[in-house]
C-alpha cells in the first residue's frame, strides 16, 4: 500500500488515514513503525545480552520493502552487521547500492548463523518446519502475522530459547502515526516520543511472561485484553 493509494480509498470513505502530506495526511508511515520494530529490538537485546546496543550483532532483515529498508537504515547507524533477504532481485540491488550488507539465498534464511532475525515481509514464517533451523536468539520484526500457529509456534520459540518480540507489539508505530494524524494535531516529534514507548512495553512483556511462566505472545495478549477491559469499565454507564 502506497500513500496514493490511501487518496484512492478516500474517494470513496473519509475513514482513511495514511494520506500523503499534500492531501492534509502525515506521508508514509512505514519510517514510524520501522523505528518502533527498532525500539522493540533493542529492548529485546537488553534482555538477551545485557546491552541495547546493537553494534556488531549479526541482524537478518527478511524482507526489503518500506518497513525493512528504513530498518536497515537505523541498523546501520547502529553499526550492525547486516543481513538481507528478498525474493525480488530489485529490491536487494536498492540495497546493496546504499548500504553494505551479505545477501541471503530464500532457502537459507532459517538456518543463517544470527543473532537477531527480523521478518518484514509476509507473515507464518515461523512455524514447525522453519523454527527448528533457526539460530538465533531474538525474533524481531515488522510482518504481521509471524507465527503460523500463535499458541504452537510461540511455545516452540520459548521452548528454543528463543525471544520473540511480538509483531503487533514491535510495529505499531505506523497505527501510532496514523492515529496522530486522525486526532487533526500531527507533529513527527510526538509521534515518534510516543513510539519509543515500545521499548518499555517490550520490557514489560518479556518480565510479564517470565513472572507468569507464559510466552511473550500471550503475555502481550493479556496485558492488551487487560487494558481494554479496564477501559470498557471505565466507560460504562454506571446505574
């Protein structure tokens, strides 16, 4: 999806955000959730390794569309090492042309020798046939949908030792942006404060689920189910 196409949709509902800067939107929001992914990486880092930085980690971005490739950009400030996947020859010859970094075959991206994998493109690539392969040590991306199976495949991650950073937790910077520009009072600096919020709420995830004994995923559920609940209660005509 592309900002022109948000103008398409509105010719036919104003419940539309994403609108480019021309048309009164906040532009492309895909820089905003590329940043939360980056916050909930860092934050699981933190956890795995001691340290948020991600200086010399070996970091495979599957996936080199908008998300993946403003991703890249933070990693390489960050000074990462830098791993990358994409079916689309296009897409990893824009790549290589901005930055250096090792091209991974499709066929390998499950069992490369990484420390953090970061899935951006379709979702259900985790699950029982890849999860075994893998070595890394952090799941950390911007796909929706990353487990195939969300009770099963979480399970197998925990059970492999494996962090996993949860996709609706770590990208939601862009509905974070969008919701901004739907509130009519966009400024970049607010969204992108209200963004770096993730890394706590990551944090929290990951001790909810130490604490619980459950995996990050459900934690990330409960934690959400429970917020919603207590606003619901709040709103609630009392009689």
């Amino acid at each position: 999806m592309t900002t022109q196409d948000m103008e398409y949709i509105r010719m036919e509902t104003p419940y539309v955000a994403g609108l480019p800067e021309k048309s009164g939107g906040s532009g492309d929001p895909s820089p905003v959730t590329a940043y939360g992914v980056f916050c909930g990486m860092k934050a699981c880092a933190k956890v795995v390794y001691g340290t948020d930085a991600l200086a010399g980690k070996k970091i495979l971005v599957q996936g080199l569309g908008n998300v993946g490739s403003y991703l890249i950009e933070l990693l390489v400030k960050e000074q990462a090492h830098i791993l990358v996947s994409d079916i689309f020859e296009d897409k990893i010859k824009a790549i290589t042309e901005r930055f250096k970094v090792t091209v991974v075959v499709a066929d390998e991206v499950y069992c490369a020798d990484v420390d953090i994998y970061a899935p951006c493109a379709l979702g259900a690539t985790i699950n029982s046939q890849t999860i075994p392969k893998m070595k890394c040590k952090i799941i950390a991306g911007g796909a929706n949908n990353q487990l195939e199976d969300e009770a099963l495949h979480a399970k197998m991650l925990q059970d492999q030792g494996i962090l996993y950073g949860p996709d609706f937790l770590i990208n939601s910077g862009g509905i974070i942006n969008v919701y901004f520009e739907q509130q009519g009072d966009y400024h970049r600096s607010k969204v992108l404060e209200k963004t770096e919020d993730i890394y706590k709420m990551t944090t929290d995830v990951i001790n909810f689920a130490a604490v619980n004994n459950i995996t990050t995923h459900q934690a990330a559920l409960n934690i959400a189910t429970k917020r919603i609940e207590d606003f619901s209660r709040l709103k609630s005509p009392t009689f």
